[in-house]
C-alpha cells in the first residue's frame, strides 16, 4: 500500500511539472510575449510574469502558477507612464539592466519592469492608444 502511494504521489509530481512547463511554453510563445515584473502600489514584492500586450489590454500572468488566467488585465487606454527609473537598492529581485516604469491605472500606482529591449515596443503601444472621449 505504501507504494503504491509513494508511485501516485511520484506521478502527481510528474504531472505537475509537465503542466508548468507546457503552460509556460504556451505563454512565452505568442505573440507580444514578453518577461515582466509587476509591483503593485503599496507592495514591497515585485513578481516575475510573462506579459502579452497587443490589441487594447496588457495581460500579466505570474510565472509560478498553473491558472491559464491572466492575474492582471490593464487597459492600454487607462495606463499612463509617470516615471521611468533603474532597480534601486530595494529592487533586489531585478535584474541589473531592467528599467522600471511607474504607471498610473485605474486601479492604482503600478510599477512595471522589463528588459530594456522591451521598454521601446511596451511604451509605443501605450503611446498609441486611440483617445479616449
């Protein structure tokens, strides 16, 4: 009996990974398809992500999880670039060459970090947001 539940827990592990792994693939391989990290206003964490952006939404799914569901959606019309800066002493989870934009949304101060490759496409696309009325 022992096991027999040691070889179901081993193949549940097994399953696991593979489902993460083929997620991950699945996200990383569209379109648009970028590494980002998100810092919501009044956090101290930052979380890594993969974000899509094109058409009228960001969608940002966290890169340790296995939901299909982005964990953020931010309109491309309500997304407004305030400051751009580089990881600070507090930004230890950064890589050294990431740039950090501060966004206001509508849910709020957000702080987005990226590649400096990916910062030119992200901010012309923001830029390029039919008016709003």
């Amino acid at each position: 009996m022992t096991t027999a539940l040691l070889v179901l827990a081993g193949v549940l592990v097994v399953v696991l990974v593979v489902a993460f792994l083929i997620r991950r693939r699945f996200l990383l391989s569209g379109l648009g398809a970028v590494t980002m990290w998100l810092r919501p206003a009044g956090s101290s964490r930052w979380s890594v992500g993969v974000a899509w952006y094109g058409g009228d939404a960001l969608l940002w799914y966290r890169a340790v999880s296995l939901s299909v569901r982005p964990q953020q959606r931010l309109c491309r019309t309500e997304v407004h670039v305030e400051s751009r800066r580089g990881p600070g002493r507090d930004d230890v989870a950064l890589p050294d060459d990431a740039v950090v934009l501060r966004c206001d949304t509508n849910r709020g101060p957000t702080e987005l970090a990226m590649d400096v490759s990916t910062v030119t496409g992200f901010l012309s696309w923001v830029e390029s947001a039919p008016p709003v009325h």
